[in-house]
C-alpha cells in the first residue's frame, strides 16, 4: 500500500472509526456496570487502558510512517 492511500485511509479510521470505537467502549462499560453492578473504578480504568490500547493493534501497520515525507 502506498503512503498516500494510507494517509488517506489512517485519516478516515482517526475521523470517523476511532469515534465508533469509543462509543463501542463505553457503551461496553455500562453493559458491564447494568449486567453485574457497578464495578470499582479501577476495573474500569483497566478496561479503558485495555480497549484503548486494543484499537492500534490491527492497524499498526497502517499508522507506520505516516509522518514520513513521500
């Protein structure tokens, strides 16, 4: 793939994807919360830290280098 499609695509994951992703996870979070009550806020950061370091996974080779020059 090259850089100038993977610009384009990484802008349209951060725009529009990365937005999906965050409401997926707090929406996961309440879930959590209605389904087995409330749970200590330190769960809760983990799941955070969990998801928000989850998302890149997948797409780190998109991401690699985009701040190069062409």
């Amino acid at each position: 793939m090259n850089l100038k499609t993977r610009k384009r695509l990484s802008l349209l994951i951060l725009v529009v994807g990365l937005p999906l992703y965050i409401v997926a996870a707090v929406t996961l979070v309440n879930w959590m919360d209605a389904r087995f009550g409330r749970q200590p806020i330190l769960v809760e950061i983990v799941v955070y830290v969990g998801l928000g370091v989850l998302w890149i996974l997948p797409l780190k080779r998109i991401f690699s280098g985009i701040g190069r020059a062409e």
